[in-house]
C-alpha cells in the first residue's frame, strides 16, 4: 500500500484553503504517546532516579524543550503511585 501526500496547504497568497477547493487531511491524534505506560528511561536515567529516592534527595533534572523531562515526572509518578 502506497500512500501519497501530497500537501500544498498554506499558499501565503490569503486565499483559504476552502475557496482553493482543497482540504486538510484528517486528524488523527495520536494515543499513548504521552501516556507514562509508554515512557522508557534509559538505565543511567533509571539509576539515577533511584540513587535520589533511596537518599531522599530531590534530583535535578535539566535539558532541551522536548527532551522528556515531563514524561519523565509522569513516569515516576505513575510508577510510585503519586498523584
């Protein structure tokens, strides 16, 4: 099964996209993506998590926009039972 996009969505020209007989694709969001069942730490990340629990430190957890840190809280979360 082959499939073609073959999107042309945004013109600049100020025409909408229903004056240029054309639609936009169907939605469809995607599920589990963000659910923390789905979340995999990598063991150094694991590790370190647990080294923080069991000294009862808090762990400061830095990075980029998008790298997973809030997954991350949701995962641990979800894991010990925290609300």
């Amino acid at each position: 099964m082959t499939v073609q996009l073959n999107l042309k969505l945004y013109e600049g020209k100020g025409v909408p996209i229903g004056d240029r007989g054309e639609t936009l694709p169907e939605y469809t969001p995607l599920t589990g993506a963000d659910d923390p069942e789905c979340y995999v730490a990598e063991p150094g990340l694991r590790h370190a998590v647990n080294v923080a629990l069991a000294l009862g430190q808090p762990l400061l957890v830095t990075g980029e926009p998008g790298t997973g840190k809030t997954q991350l809280a949701a995962s641990i979360a979800f894991e010990l039972g925290i609300p």
